[in-house]
C-alpha cells in the first residue's frame, strides 16, 4: 500500500509535533511519502497536497498539522478503518486549541452550520458527518471521484469583536465525499493533543469520560458571552446564518501538480 502523509505548515512546527513523529508506527509493508506545503492559505495547501498524493498514485492520504501530537498508533488505526470500500475518510478524535470542544460534527451543512451537532461517541468508529483535518485520512480511490479544485473554505466573520476566522474546509470537504456516496468516520480511540502555542499548553488537558461523549451534544453560549456543551435539543432556536457566496481562484505556476 502505498501511504502519502501531508504536513501544512507556516514553517514553524510546534516541537511537541516533531517529537511525536518520532514515535509513529508504521506497517513495514507500506510505501511511504511525505511533503510538507507551507503558507497561511490551508485549503490551497490541502489541495496541493491532495493532488500530489494523487500524482503519486498513493491509496492513502494521511493529513496532519504540525501542531498535533499524535499517539504512536495513529496511522496504524486510521488506516485499518479503511477495510471497508465505502470509508472515504477517517479522523482521529482531538480537541479546539481552548480545549472547549471535540472537532467532529453531525447534522452538519454547509449551508446550515449552527445546525451541527457534536456526535456521540466512546473509543470506537463512529459514523459522523465531518471530521477536523488536523490527524485525518482520505481514500485516493474517492478521492479521484471528485472534481478539481477539491478544497473550498468558509469565511466566518464576526463583525462585533471585529475578528474573521477561516474555517470549514475540512467539514465542507466531507459534505462532498457524503454527497458522492463515500461515508465518513470519526476514529475516537485515536486520540490527538492539539498544542496550543499561545499558551504553550497540550488540549484537552484531560480527555472528557464516556459518560460525557456517548451523550450528542450541541454548543451554546450563555447570557455572559461564553459557551458549554450540553445535550442536544433540535427544538432551540439555531444562530443566524448570514450566507454571501464570494469566489477565490487557484493560480498555478507553473506545472499544474494533477
């Protein structure tokens, strides 16, 4: 089997990354091939590296960010999700860089995306609806079901604390294999740090209990501004919506990677 791991990077890997690394497993009979995409652009970089991994007729497409820590058996478990035909993509359970919640989504749209709901989930596989791209694994054979550019994004700009935030391309990316007929798993016995450098802290600082996960749950925010978790209840009001399409070209220089 031939395995291509992708890193994006803005060219200063976190040094808990790097030390995971060191650790990883990997099947002995796997081909392996690795890139590292920089810029401050992660859907481009994700494209790139999707149709790198392409070119080089691999079966499997490994991302990682360089601000994960992965557990030894990472690669071994994701890929092993992948005995069935129809996984088109598989993820590894980890957590935002506040550690506030998991990134794995159900009744998620693109066009709905307070809708979404943070799937149950214990240390098995678990059937979801996106996955975070930060340790996750992409079947080529779905992969070439898609048409070209294969990354989008949505802008998520909150104009009151004046802030923009990229975000979704890894959600949106799953709504397309979804749509093509290819099924999505969250593998949360891969359990990920996510580093934080801000504050130079590993997140969750403590994994959650199954009591806590294996109940769906949704985000809200409170009267003071902050947010929790709490069971899902479909019947509260969902937040605003506010959609307006704008449209971002890839420019290749060069030989086009295909």
């Amino acid at each position: 089997m031939k395995i291509f791991i992708g890193v994006p990077s803005r060219g200063n890997p976190a040094a808990p990354f790097t030390e995971s690394l060191k650790g990883l497993a990997a099947d002995p009979a796997w081909e392996l091939e690795h890139s590292v995409v920089l810029g401050d652009f992660v859907p481009a970089q994700r494209e790139l590296l999707a149709r790198m991994a392409l070119a080089a007729g691999s079966d499997l497409l490994f991302f990682i960010d360089d601000d994960m820590v992965l557990p030894p058996n990472a690669l071994l478990e994701l890929e092993r999700a992948f005995s069935d035909p129809s996984v088109a993509v598989a993820g590894a359970l980890y957590y935002t860089r506040d550690g506030t919640k998991p990134l794995a989504v159900s009744r998620w749209s693109s066009r709905r995306t307070t809708a979404g709901s943070i799937p149950a989930f214990d240390h098995s596989v678990t059937p979801v609806d996106g996955v975070g791209f930060g340790c996750a694994a992409v079947s080529t054979a779905w992969l070439r079901r898609l048409e070209t550019p294969l990354f989008s994004a949505q802008i998520y700009i909150e104009a009151a604390t004046r802030r923009v935030r990229l975000c979704n391309e890894d959600y949106l990316f799953c709504e397309r294999m979804r749509e093509a007929g290819g099924n999505v798993l969250l593998h949360a016995g891969v359990r990920c740090g996510h580093y934080d450098r801000a504050s130079g802290r590993l997140q969750p600082e403590r994994w959650e209990p199954d009591e806590a996960t294996q109940v769906e749950r949704m985000l809200v925010r409170r009267g003071d501004g902050s947010t929790a978790l709490t069971p899902f209840d479909g019947s509260l009001p969902e937040a605003d919506d506010r959609l307006e399409r704008c449209s971002v070209e890839y420019l290749w220089a060069g030989a086009q990677a295909r």
